[in-house]
C-alpha cells in the first residue's frame, strides 16, 4: 500500500507542477501550485517527517500561496491568457529541469545508504533514546515512535540557534522595510 | 497482487473506516444540523420571540390530527425539513461565473473543516476485546489491544488542523473571485485578510500549551490533563493544592493559560467568521459576502463548512484547555466512589471510554452554545478596528505571552 500512496502523490506533484506552467489562466496556475504542494507535503508524511509534511502545508499552501491568489485576483492580470508559449524559454526550462535530474541521478546513485530499504536500516530508537538530552525526546523514542517535531526543533535552537536568530533579524528588516516603504507622506491620506 | 494485499492492514482499515463514518457522517453533520437549530432557537430566546417550534414529524400529511413532537420540544425536525428545502431550491449558476471555480469552491470549504477532525481524540480508548467471541464465530480475528479513540493520531496534531484549516481560505476566496460580481468578491478579499491575521495570533495562542505540555500529541495532552487536573482547572492529580504541597507554578501558570484561552477564542471567531468578526458576509454592507450569488446546496454548504470549522474549533479548544474528554475530578470521583473514572492506559472498561466519548461531545455542545450566546449578544466590529485588534492587541499579547510563560517555567519548574 505505500508504494501505491507513492505514486499517487507523485503522479498530483508531478501533473500539477506541470499544469503550473501550461496552464493559461493566472488563478489556475497558483492553485495547481498548491496542489502540488499538498502533493509534496504528503510525500513528506509518508517519508515519516510530520512535521516538515505539515509545515508545507501550513506555510507554502496555506498562507504564500494564498496571498499569491490575492495578488492575481487584486490585479486582475488577464494578459497570459491567449498567448502563445515562448519558445526560447520553454526551451531553457526544459534543458534547466533535464541538467537538474541528471544531477540529482547522479548524486542519489552514489549514495550508498539510500540503496537499503528503511525496514533494513540499521535504526535503534531505544540506543538513540540512551543518548538523547532531553527526557520528552527519549521517553517517545523508548516507546517507538519518531519525534520528529522535537528532534528539529533541539537541532535549531541548539546547533543552529545563531543561524536561525541571523535569520530572524533580517525578516525584522525586511518587515521593517515594507512598513517604511508603504508608509504615506504627512498630508497624505490615511490608510 | 497478493503481496499488495498482505501489505494492508485490514483490522486497522475497518476501524479506521468505522471511526471516520462515526466521526464525521454520525456526530459533526447532525452536531452541525442541529447547533443550526439551537442557534434559532437560542437567538429567540435572547430576543424575547418562539423561534422555530412548530417541525414535528409531519403524521397531518397523513390524515393524523396532530404532528408528533419528539420528546415534546417543538421543532426538533426542523433541521431535516431546512435540508430538505435545500436540496429541492432551484440550483441556479449564473452567466456571468467561472464556472468550474464556483463549483469547485462551496467542497473547498467544506472539506477541509471535515478533514481536520482527524487528530481530534474523541475519547480515550475502547476495550472492544469483549466482542472477540462474537468476532471468532464469525471466523475473525479478535482484537488484541484497546481501541484508541482517534482517527490518526499524530505527533503533530495541532500543527495538521492549523495546516489543514488554512486550506479553507481557498474555498471563501474562490467563491468572491469565481462569482465575478463585486460584493462576493470584497467579502472574499476581507474574509482571507481576516484569517491570515488571525492564523497568526491563533498558532502563536497555543505556543505556552505546547511549552507546558511538552507536546504536539492531542492524545497525550488529553490524557495528561485527565491526571493532573485541567489546564484552566487544575484540581486534582499532581497540581491539586492538597497534594505534594502547594504546587506554586502551577497556580501563577493560571495567568498566561487564561491569556492564552482567551486569545485563542478570539481567534476562533475570526478564524470561523462568526459574529463579532462576520466581517466576511456582513449582510448591511455586503449583501451577503462572498456567498451571495449562490443558491441551494451549494449555499448550504457553505453555511455547513462555517459549522463544521465551528465545532472543530470548540473541539481544539476543549483538548487544549478543558480537558478533552477527561472527567472532571475523575481521580478524586474514583477515590469516592470506588469505580473506575480516570483513564488507565491499557485498562479502561468498555463503558467508561463510551463515557469519556459522551463528555468531550457534552463539552464541546457548551462551547457552541458559548459561540451562540456571544453572537447574539455582541454588535459587529468594523473591518479596520478587526484587523488594529488582530495586529495591534492580539497578535502582541501572544507573543508576550510566550514569554511570560517562559519565564514563569524557568523560574519554578512545574515537574
């Protein structure tokens, strides 16, 4: 059954992704997107990574993409529609997407440990849950089940909290930015 | 093909499929029905009038002298009778529509409310072992261990219903936009306004629960809470004033759970478009939102998405907050009286998980009432003071209330 899920989802990924870029008319395109996101975000939970699985969903469908329908509807942009492919960037797309499979051929057929199949895999949770720092972490391992949620969130506050606070401040001023910029002169009407 | 088969789970597919049946088509559809009805008859009650009083099983169509009244309420079959009028309206699409958009949009706001209930446990587990003899003369396996009362549980449930019920913008947007007529689509540019900035301060509400649970498992949480007491009632099990001492975090953490309960609900309503933020279909300025062009069931369903994520909503925030399906004083119940209140992993007779079922659906009809009561009783905001209120006040005291729990945890750790 889960090589079934597999193919179907890839197949939503996949068709949707595609529709994106065939697809005439704005709205349908961003929506085909989402789709293909849910598509990817269900590959992500059949891989065993909730957490990144519903993030996906959380962010990319449910608020980027959102407010990139927002955009299409408040603009109402209709020029795309009628017109004809452009050939030379069909052209450079199709070459792009040949020379990224390729690598990604290449790179995964020289990763040994992704020839083992998961139920081979040498994976103790119980002499990971001896090792773990935090109690929660080592008591859902000793049961069995994976925290993925957990376990990502000690990597990026721990290992990464530097990164992710470096990060954090350039959205401040990337906010902070669009506020300044969409802010009226004195005298201007208020918004 | 045999192998594929071998590679089911029938057992856990029946049960899965029977919980979802009972779930959804069983307890939400008729609970959304029927919260319809109280709603009316709710209202009238507040405003002084009957309400609707007279549906009763219609015996006149059939020559008898008078309709029977269930159980003597009147009107009890008036939501069958509202369906009724629904699917027989003329289902009228307009010229001037995308057509496949408006179809597609009423299913996308229903679907996903329905999806989300998923990871809400409903009750604690069923001991289901006492069918085992029924099951051998029929020639099945029997069942081995108790029956979780849940559909899927995940280990990221409030992360999947956030995630899934930010799907349900598309549905209200693609209503105003698909409709081609202008008050749909302002009620549809308000209304995905609205819920992106609500999302916010809804998901960072929940933040000091996860930190004082230590945990994104619905389940757990319940089950934890049905130990130690409620998070806004914490009366017995380890937090109880008369065990181990006064357990003193415990008690200031009332603080910022109750910030957080309120915040949450706020959030709820604007999440779910309820009055005092129906700001999406407020019919004095916007006809009726991003509904208007629509007719029959496809109108229906629309009202029947905004319940369904009603009580959904009132589901998230009864396991949050209120002890999901755990009884009040359990421990303390099953000191007095000598049977079994608490839920035991493993050991929970038949009927107590039947009755764990029974409170969290008690509970969560209190809380639409609660959303009843505060739409009939409060006036509508106005579209710039929700979204000043959405990021000026709630949005601020979420995050400060993170903190604040963060810091209340640091200084007396509550385990």
């Amino acid at each position: 059954m889960p090589s079934l899920f597999f193919y179907l989802f890839t197949a939503i990924t996949l068709g949707f992704g595609l529709l994106v870029v065939t697809a005439r008319n704005p709205v349908t395109s961003a929506l085909c997107l989402a789709m293909s996101f849910v598509g990817l975000a269900a590959l992500f939970i059949s891989l065993d990574a909730y957490f990144i699985g519903t993030i996906q969903i959380l962010v990319y469908a449910g608020a980027v993409m959102v407010l990139f329908l927002f955009i299409i509807m408040l603009l109402d942009i209709k020029a795309e529609e009628g017109k004809k492919p452009n050939l030379p960037a069909v052209i450079g797309g199709v070459v792009l997407a040949v020379i990224l499979a390729l690598q990604i051929v290449t790179v995964s057929s020289s990763y040994s440990l992704g020839k083992t199949p998961l139920k081979n895999a040498p994976l103790s949770l119980n002499k990971a849950a001896e090792t773990s720092v935090l109690p929660t972490i080592s008591n859902d391992l000793k049961v069995g089940t994976l925290p993925d949620a957990k376990l990502m969130g000690l990597t990026l506050f721990k290992q990464y909290g530097f990164h992710l606070q470096a990060i954090g401040l350039l959205l401040l001023v990337g906010t902070v930015g669009v506020v300044v910029l969409s802010k009226r002169e004195k005298g201007g009407q208020d918004a | 093909m045999a192998a594929l088969l071998a590679s089911f789970d029938i057992a856990f597919l029946i049960t899965s499929v029977l919980k979802i049946v009972f779930l959804t088509f069983l307890v939400i559809l008729p609970l959304v029905a029927y919260s319809v009805y109280a709603e009316r008859r709710f209202s009238a009650v507040i405003q002084d009038r009957v309400g609707p009083n007279r549906t009763g099983i219609p015996l006149t169509l059939f020559g008898f002298k008078k309709d029977i009244q269930i159980l003597g309420i009147g009107g009890l079959v008036q939501p069958l009778a509202d369906g009724l009028k629904f699917f027989l309206k003329e289902d009228f699409t307009p010229d001037s529509v995308n057509k496949f958009y408006y179809w597609l949009a009423p299913a996308l706001t229903m679907v996903p409310a329905l999806l989300t209930c998923v990871v809400l446990p409903f009750g604690s587990e069923l001991q289901l072992s006492d069918l085992n003899g029924l099951l051998a003369w029929a020639g099945l396996p029997g069942f081995t261990e108790n029956v979780k009362s849940v559909i899927a549980d995940l280990n990221v449930g409030p992360l999947f219903i956030f995630a899934i019920a930010s799907l349900g913008v598309y549905g209200i947007v693609l209503a105003g936009w698909a409709s081609n007529s202008k008050y749909p689509f302002l009620g549809g540019v308000r209304s995905s306004a609205q819920m992106i900035s609500y999302e916010l301060s809804l998901g960072l509400s929940i933040i000091p629960v996860l930190m004082i649970f230590g945990d994104l498992n619905l389940s757990k949480m319940a089950a934890s809470q049905d130990a130690n007491g409620w998070l806004l009632l914490p009366f017995w099990g380890d937090s109880a004033p008369w065990q181990n001492g006064w357990n003193f975090g415990r008690w200031i953490l009332l603080v910022p759970i109750f910030i957080s309960f309120c915040v949450f609900t706020v959030s709820m309503f604007a999440e779910t478009n309820r009055l005092p933020f129906d700001l999406a279909e407020c019919e004095t300025e916007l006809v009726a939102g991003y509904h208007t062009e629509y007719s029959s069931m496809k109108f229906a369903l629309f009202f029947m998405g905004e319940y369904a994520a009603m009580i959904i909503g009132s589901g998230l925030a009864v396991t949050f907050f209120l002890g999901g399906w755990s009884i009040p004083f359990a421990p303390v119940l099953s000191q007095l009286t000598g049977l079994q209140f608490h839920y035991v992993p493993g050991s929970t007779p038949l009927l107590l998980g039947l009755l764990h079922i029974g409170t969290f659906f008690a509970k969560i009809i209190v809380f639409i009432l609660f959303f009843i009561l505060i739409r009939w009783s409060l006036p509508r905001f106005r579209f710039d003071q929700l979204m000043k209120l959405g990021w000026l006040v709630m949005f601020e005291l979420a995050l400060a209330n993170v903190i604040l729990t963060a810091v209340i945890m640091a200084w007396i750790p509550i385990k």
